[in-house]
C-alpha cells in the first residue's frame, strides 16, 4: 500500500523540529491546517488529514476536534475513509463521549455490507469501544454474525461478542448457543476465540458453568489434537503447535473443573500427557507447562498428578531464566497454605533467590520464605532472613522486619534467642519498624526475669555504639532505668563482664538526651530512665537531681512537663520516691492489641472475660502508676464483665467487682472515658464499698451507644477503650472493650 | 485480559498506545507516565515482570523499542511475553525488517496490523500467516477503491 505523503512529511517535519517550542510551532501550523481542511466538504484528502491528527495525538497534544470528522469518515462509502475514520474513532472516542452515539448506526449498517472488511472494521471498533447502549443495540447482528459461514467474521464476531458479555452481562444467554456449536470449527482462530467466549460466559454465569461442563470430553479431544499432530507451518511456536489456542483450552478447563469430580477426572489423563510430553527448553513450551500446573492444581485432580505439578515448579525455581523463577515463586505462593510440605522440599533453593539481584524476584522469595518458616526450621530461616535484611532494598525492608519479628514471637526456641533475633533487627534495620515494637520488645524483656542481666548489658554496649535507631534505643533507655543496677554490679554469666561506673551509664543517657538525633519520645525515655536510676545508684543522685530540674525549662512541653513532676518528686514527695521508681512488675500483655490485630473470635452475645491489666503504649506513665500501691503486691477488685448487644449499635455493660483480697475497699467509683463518637450513660452502682474476702458483689450498669458506627470494621468490631479507674486504695485499672465482638481486658 | 499495548523508545518517547479498557484521557496519560518511568528504570538481565497496581506487567525489549503490556491476575505472563514476540514477528513480516522508523512513519500501518492480532484485550488469530494475508488484502482492497474513485465520472 502506498504510504500517505503527506502525512510522512508532516511527521518529518516535526522530527527535524530541534527544540519542543519549535515542535509547538509546527504542530499548531499543522492543527490549523487540518482544521480548515475539516470544514471544507468533501476532498481527497480527508484520510491524510485525519491520520495527521492521529500522529498529533499520539505525541500527546489535543485532538478533540477531529471527533465530528471521525464520524463523517466512517459514514463514507470510500474504504480507505471508513479504515482511518473507523481508527480514529477508536483513538479519540471512547463510550463516555458523546459523539460516539453518533456511529452507532454507521456501525449497524456496516456489520452487514458486502465486504467483509468493512465487516470487520465495524466489528473492531464495537468491540473497542461499544457502550452498554450500543452493545444491547447490536447484539442480535452480532449473533447472527456468529453463525455466519466466513471463517473470518466468525472469528471476529466471537470475541465482539466477548465485549457485550462484559458490558452486558445478562446478554450472555444469547450467545450459548452459538458459542457451543463454533467447538467443532477447524480454524484455529474460530477455535480460540470460541474458547475465549465460553470461558467469558462461564465466569459470569454458574449456570451455564454447568451446562459447558458437558464440553470437557470435546475439548479434550481438540487438546490431544493440538498435541500429537504433525508440525503445521502456520501455527507452529518452536515445536509446539499453537501455544495460544493450548493455554486457551487449559485454561477453560481449569475454570469447569473446579468443584467438580467429574470433570476432573475427565481431563487426568489430558494433563498428565501435557505435563510430561512438553518440551521446557524454550518460554513458550514453558508457558504451556506453566497453565498446566495451574489448572492441576485449580481442579480435584489425584494426588500423583499434584505432586508432577508441583515437582515442575520445582524444576522451574531451578531454571537459569530469571523470568521462570519469579512465576514458580508466584505460584508456589499460592500453593504453599494447601501443599505446605511439598513446597517445604524446595525451601533451599526460595532462600538463595533471596540474593538474586533482580528486586521482583527478592520480593517474591521473601514472602515466600516468611510462609515457609516453621517450628522446625525457624534457626536457619531467621539466619538467612536476617542475612538477606542487612542487604535488602529500602521498599522490601518494612515486610521484612514484620515478617521475622512474627515467624520469631510464633516460633521462638528460647527467649534469649529471641530477644537477640529482635535486637539484631533492630540493630540493622531499626528505622523500618512498627510502632509495637518497643511496647512488645519492653513486654519480652521484662518477662524474661532470668536475662535481664544479659539483656542490660548488651543494650548498654548496642547504645554505645549507635544512637540513631530510635527504637533500639527507646528500649535500651527503659532497660537501663529498670535494671541500671544490674549493669553497675558488673558481673553476668551470659556475657563477657565489663566495668560500667555510674557516670559512665549517666554519660551515655545524657548523650541521647541532648543528642539531635533523638526523637522526643525517646528523650522521654532518657529523662525517665535517668529519674529512675536516682533509686538504683549511690553516689551520683545530685548529677540527677540537675540533669532533671535543667530539664525543666525545656522547650518541649512533654519533657518539660516531666522534669517538672520528677523535681517535685525529689523536694516535696522524697519519701514517696523509693517507691514510685520501684521495680516494674511483670505486665501481662494485652494479646488483642497485636500486629495483627486479630480479635478473638466471639459471639456477642453475654460473654465473661477474665481481666489482665494491659501495657499501654506509655510504658513509663505505667512506671509512674504502677509503683503507687505502698504494698508490695496491687489490690485489685476483680473484674467482671457482661456484655449484652441491645442494638445494631449500642452495648450494655453490666460489670461485677469483687473484692478476693483481704482489706475492705471502701470509696469504690467508676470513671469510663470513651471516643467521641461513643455515648455512654453509667446508672449508679449497687453499692460504694468492697468488704474483704468477696463478702459482697458490687454491680454497675454501662450503655454503649454509637448511633453514627464510626469506626466498625468490615467485620463488625469496633475498638472501644474504655479506660476505668476504680479508686478505692489508688489501684489504676485500665481496660479494653470491644464493641461487637468483646473483649474485656 | 491484556489492559492496554504501549510501545514507547528508550527515551521515553509513545510509539504506539492501544487501549482495551475506557479510561479518561487524564488516566491515560498518568499510565503511560507510569509505565515508561517503571519499565526504562529497569536494569539489564532482570525478569521481564513487574507488578503495578492490580496488574501484572510484562515488558520486553526490542532493539531501540519498549513493548509494555497490562495483564490481569489470571493471565499468564509467560504466553504474553510470545504474544508480544509474535506482534513483533508480524510487524516484521509485513514492513521487510522492521525497525523504529518504520513504525513511526506507518503507525497507522501497525495499528491495522495490530487489529487483525489482538481483539478486546484477546488474541484474535492464532496464524501467522492470516494475519498478514488478512491486513494485505485490506490494502489491496483500499488501493482499488482509491484508483476506482479517483477516476473521473463522466
């Protein structure tokens, strides 16, 4: 075909344009151009002019007023117009346009002119672009189409008709029929694009899944076909006949023998001669073997035919073409919840992908290897885990550090272990973490009463080294507060002992203190942990007692606010001191604030909970409250909890204290405080004292109301705290409730 | 389903832009931004896939020209990747040795070609020798009309 001249030259034109302010120029002098071509009437040529503006448009600048010129070319009877008319239309209108209502009657009387091009022109464009209106216009035509004896329409025809069915689904029915009858078609393009129709129509509709289940045996046939025949020339990919129309059918299969016995049986024997037979030297062979694994292991397929399926995916995580093994991961991902074991063989060769150097392929192998690590694997995983965090791009670190720290809480051999696993992430990736994880870590720490020796001292040389990890050394703060005196005592089992003097431990708190890297959430932790060393050290109280009043003055409120408090602990409540920077004792952790944010699954109906005093995310307000009871061990009400869903959104609370312990609790009231978007009405309790030893209950009524549902999740929850505060001797008692599915903690 | 073709050169220039979803012109533009700043990013000897979105991406590289592709969930990439090849085999066979040039001057050309190819998002034939008989007939067939009108009527 004969170029079109003039549209070259103007395309020269703008190439030899040598800066994009000359391109400009040029493009504007053309648009005109074609602008006053376009109002002129009929010339020869108009298809130059229109595919001028095409070029223009494809460099991105605007082309909207060749839309009206489209719909006049598609009207003429020339074909060399209709071709560009028909093209442009498919470039510049789409069904939000409202010129492209304008075609719908070129396109009708297009489908059925003489010419089997300008058929096919008319086809294309109703399957580019054809709206829902124009679709349930045209879908008889195109129904008749498919019946049509031209190969070339058919084919044409079956995949416009794949376009309504997506547009319309309910248009779907009309097309059963015919689509079942072009299954027995020769040409491959008819072929296909049936495939491709009958699989359309059976994701949308389970009924008529059912009625294409009767197919199997037929496309099964047209496989085997494709399979044993000789080499045709036309259709041949390196060897292996028609790979397109091969995945096609494999992938209808898979769709129809999903949930059904039957059908799966019927194609065993198909796959197995697939799997086996194809030759994987080359990506196409491997395309086909790839949907082959895919429907086998989709379908009920027998167990040998799984453990081929998966062995081929072994077979491709071992392939040299990169290409291959970041689908072999992709799919063994989706396989490893099922066949847990059958990928757990392979576990070596997912963990050396994690140093590949192509990021997709990391990527990959890094969720795969979390979903891999179990109880028995769990040292060796996390070692290459962490291997793999301290060379891991920036955008994977975050998935990373979650991943270990939960395979680590799930799977953990010893604490200790633990506790190094988290400090070493910490130590190498400390920026990427989450938030939990200092209030997690403190929790862990704390827990593990026979290391705090070992875990002070380690924190305290980790601290020295590098203060820039804000969450490594928020934890390090807390831990040198609580067990500074561990670490001046200077003697550990666990770790090499080393000379630590009170200025030495002073200086280095002093140093995140006034450091600018510090967050001021970790200078909170500094100042606390330095008020608190002032019980746990002899000789340099006073160093604190000017570190903290100089702190007084500071410009950040939270620490100034601190200081403040903590000078006043040291002249007017010096007595009470010993006491407020008591020992922590163990807090038990609040198990529904995890990373996961699980909640327990209960029914909402009246439910009893025991209750744990949570750790907050404050840890050093706790500090603070804790260590108020004068007793050694905290007097507390037990806490009872009836939750009675009234509504759709209110909750009635009915809660029940007791008193086990052996003093009487006189003066008890209730505070709640609750989100705005709560309501809560409190009725007056049953009584105002606890006497000793359960002798009586003390009830009280809480109505939850949240009438606008902020703040409930997909699944009905909805996080309320509700933070009670029995005062009876100072006892603090914070607890959790969740709305819908409870949760009194 | 494939979402869109684009064939972009290595200096970020479009080539070639067909769309098999409707998407406002706004959203085209921000895609092919996207593509083209995802896809020439890449380095050398690393897997043609990527994922953007809710679409897998496939990408190869040809000579001085990107062909990028936006597949769904459940296609498979391994197939696109010798769809592509076979577009290119195509555009070979019609044009005698196909270079960049080619397609810049006839783009109009490989968009014919590439509708007898890919139909909704689909492959529309499976031979390789249809194909291009089906698009030269076409041109024939315009040839024809074109003298036939051009002649004069008395």
């Amino acid at each position: 075909m004969s170029p079109s001249v003039p549209l070259q030259e103007m395309i020269r034109a703008i190439r030899s344009a040598r800066t994009q302010c000359e391109e400009r120029g040029v493009i504007q002098r053309e648009c005109a151009a074609i602008r006053a071509q376009f109002r002129q009437s009929d010339n020869g040529g108009r298809s130059h002019n229109l595919a001028k503006l095409l070029y223009v448009h494809m460099l991105g600048y605007p082309a909207h007023f060749g839309q009206m010129e489209c719909v006049r070319m598609i009207a003429s009877p020339r074909y060399s117009e209709k071709r560009v008319g028909y093209l442009g239309a498919m470039m510049l209108l789409d069904e939000k346009q409202d010129a492209s209502l304008l075609i719908t009657n070129s396109i009708k009387n297009d489908l059925s002119h003489s010419n089997q091009y300008v058929q096919s022109l008319a086809l294309c464009t109703l399957a580019c672009m054809g709206s829902a209106e124009m679709c349930r216009d045209l879908a008889p035509e195109i129904d008749r189409l498919l019946q049509s004896s031209n190969s070339y329409i058919k084919k044409k025809a079956a995949l416009c008709a794949v376009h309504i069915v997506r547009k319309v689904q309910d248009l779907g029915e009309l097309f059963v029929p015919a689509a079942r009858s072009l299954l027995s078609e020769k040409n491959h393009g008819v072929l296909h694009g049936a495939v491709v129709l009958i699989t359309q129509l059976c994701e949308r509709n389970p009924e008529t899944l059912k009625r294409f289940r009767k197919t199997v045996p037929d496309l099964v046939q047209i496989m085997k076909g494709l399979i044993i025949s000789g080499y045709s020339p036309e259709h041949d990919v390196s060897g292996i006949s028609d790979p397109f129309l091969q995945v096609r059918i494999l992938r209808l299969l898979r769709i129809l023998g999903r949930n059904s016995e039957s059908a799966s049986d019927a194609m065993n024997d198909l796959l197995a001669q697939v799997a086996t037979n194809t030759d994987s030297t080359k990506t196409v062979g491997n395309a086909v073997l790839y949907e082959t694994v895919l429907t086998v292991l989709d379908i009920k397929s027998e167990s040998g035919l799984r453990v081929l399926a998966v062995n081929i995916l072994g077979r491709f995580l071992l392939n040299s073409d990169r290409n291959i093994r970041y689908i072999a991961m992709t799919s063994l991902q989706k396989i490893v919840g099922t066949d847990h074991n059958a990928v757990q063989r392979h576990r070596g060769t997912i963990v050396d992908c994690l140093k590949d150097q192509d990021a997709s392929v990391k990527r990959r192998a890094l969720e795969l290897s979390l979903a891999l690590v179990s109880a028995s694997n769990i040292r060796s995983m996390i070692k290459e885990l962490l291997l793999f965090l301290s060379s891991c791009p920036p955008e994977l670190k975050a998935q990373a550090t979650s991943g270990i720290f939960i395979a680590a809480e799930r799977y953990a051999p010893s604490k200790r272990w633990h506790i190094d696993t988290i400090l070493h992430v910490l130590t190498t990736a400390g920026g990427d973490v989450r938030d939990e994880t200092v209030p997690n870590l403190i929790h862990l720490i704390t827990s593990a009463s026979e290391l705090h020796c070992y875990t002070v001292h380690k924190l305290y040389r980790a601290l020295l080294t590098d203060i820039s990890q804000q969450s490594l050394v928020q934890v390090a703060c807390w831990c040198i507060g609580e067990y500074g005196d561990l670490l001046l005592k200077g003697e550990c089992q666990e770790t090499e002992p080393v000379q630590v003097s009170e200025d030495d431990v002073l200086d280095a708190l002093e140093t995140v203190l006034q450091s600018h890297m510090s967050s001021s959430a970790t200078r909170g932790f500094a100042l606390t942990a330095t008020m608190k060393l002032s019980t746990r050290i002899t000789d340099n109280v006073d160093r604190i007692r000017s570190i903290v009043s100089i702190y007084g003055s500071c410009i950040d409120v939270e620490l100034q606010q601190r200081a403040v408090e903590y000078n006043a602990l040291f002249k007017k409540y010096d007595h009470m001191r010993a006491a407020v920077l008591e020992r922590m004792p163990l807090i038990e952790k609040n198990n529904s604030g995890n990373a996961n944010g699980e909640p327990l699954q209960q029914s909402p109906a009246a439910q009893t909970l025991p209750i744990i005093t949570s750790s907050s995310a404050g840890g050093d307000l706790l500090d603070l409250l804790g260590g108020l009871e004068p007793t050694p061990g905290p007097v507390t009400p037990g806490f009872d909890g009836h939750c009675e869903q009234q509504s759709d959104s209110s909750l009635a609370v009915t809660l029940t204290a007791t008193n086990a312990s052996q003093s009487d609790i006189s003066g008890f009231t209730l505070q709640a405080a609750v989100p705005k978007s709560v309501q809560l009405n409190m009725n007056a309790p049953s009584r105002d004292s606890l006497p000793a030893q359960g002798a009586a209950q003390l009830t009280q009524l809480v109505m939850l109301n949240n009438p606008n549902k902020v703040g409930v999740t997909h699944d009905n929850t909805q996080s309320c705290h509700l933070k009670m505060i029995a005062y009876g001797k100072n006892v603090a008692i914070f607890c959790e409730l969740f709305f819908g599915l409870i949760h009194l903690v | 389903m494939i979402h869109f073709l684009l064939l972009f050169s290595r200096q970020g220039k479009l080539r070639l832009q067909k769309w098999f979803t409707p998407l406002s012109e706004l959203e085209k533009k921000k895609v092919i931004r996207d593509m083209t700043l995802m896809v020439l990013a890449r380095p050398p000897r690393t897997s043609n896939f990527l994922q953007w979105r809710d679409l897998k991406i496939v990408y190869k590289r040809y000579a001085s020209l990107y062909f990028c592709t936006g597949l769904e969930e459940k296609d498979n990439e391994l197939l696109a990747l010798e769809m592509i090849h076979r577009y290119v085999e195509l555009l070979d066979k019609y044009f005698g040795n196909v270079c960049e040039l080619d397609i810049i001057f006839n783009f109009e050309k490989a968009y014919f070609i590439l509708d007898e190819f890919l139909m909704c998002g689909e492959i529309l034939e499976t031979s390789k020798f249809a194909v291009g008989g089906s698009v030269e007939e076409a041109d024939t067939l315009q040839e024809t009309m074109e003298e036939y009108m051009s002649k004069p009527a008395y």
